[in-house]
C-alpha cells in the first residue's frame, strides 16, 4: 500500500493521475526500510544454529499518517487527492501489526536506522525520479548521509 501511495503522488504531480483510491487509512503497519531487513536476513544466516526471528521497527502507523507525511512533504493536502473505496478494504483486517524485535536486537546485533520519517521521504523522491522528476531531495540525502546507495532502476 505503501508504494501505491508513493507511485500515485508521484503521478498526482506528474498530472498522469488525478486521484488515489485505498481501503482503510487506520489499519496500522510497522513500516521499515527493505535494505535493512535483508541486512537482517544476512544476520541471521550467519548464526551457527538455525532460529526464528522477527523483523521489524517496533513502531506502527496508520495508513493516514503514511498518507499525511507524504503529501506534507510535497506541500500538499492528501484529502484532495485520496478517495476510499470499499473495494480495498480486506475482508480478513488485521488492524494494528507491530513487530517485536527484542531478539534480533540482541542476538544479530540489529535495529533499524532509517525513521518512519525518512522511510517516506526516501520513497517518496525515489516514485518522483523514477518518472523523471525532480524531488525535493530529503530522502536522496537520507540515503547518502547513511552511506547507502541510491539506485534508480
């Protein structure tokens, strides 16, 4: 849903779409940053013994507070821009998902470093310049500030 709301801002300011259509804006998600996560998953395979772990930032958001950070982001008011549709709503909802990584943290090693904040920047600019535009540039600087590669496919 996340990428849904990235790549229909991005082609909001494109003028390719006018609207983006969603389900439930208060489902709540522990959104994380994917090259972390598979950072994780190396952690893991590098353990003798074979475990179970989760994943995950620890925190939850809705999907509005994903909407409302990144629309701000560009200037803008999600509530022109998003309609809600019954179609996505999922018959079988799980309303608020949050993952307890205690083990992982004290196991590999591991926690996330990149905030819920810059999570949406970065995708944000990433959905801009893959279209060919601009960005504001947040999320670009995020990555490089973290020694991370921005890599536009």
């Amino acid at each position: 849903m996340t990428r849904k709301i990235t790549k229909g801002l991005a082609n909001i300011i494109a003028k390719k779409e006018e609207k983006i259509y969603l389900g439930n804006l208060e489902a709540k998600r522990d959104w994380g940053y994917a090259p972390e996560y598979i950072e994780a998953m190396w952690l893991i395979l590098q353990q003798g013994e074979p475990d179970d772990y989760v994943i995950g930032t620890g925190e939850t958001h809705s999907v509005q507070e994903f909407l409302e950070e990144a629309f701000s982001y560009l200037s803008l008011d999600w509530k022109k821009y998003v309609e809600i549709d019954p179609k996505y709503f999922r018959p079988t909802e799980v309303g608020d998902l949050k993952a307890d990584s205690t083990k992982a943290r004290k196991k590999l090693h591991w926690s996330p470093k990149i905030s819920f904040k810059d999570l949406v920047r970065i995708m944000v600019d990433y959905d801009l310049e893959f279209i060919g535009l601009s960005s504001p540039g947040e999320g670009k600087r995020i990555i490089q500030q973290k020694s991370l590669e921005w890599n536009i496919a």
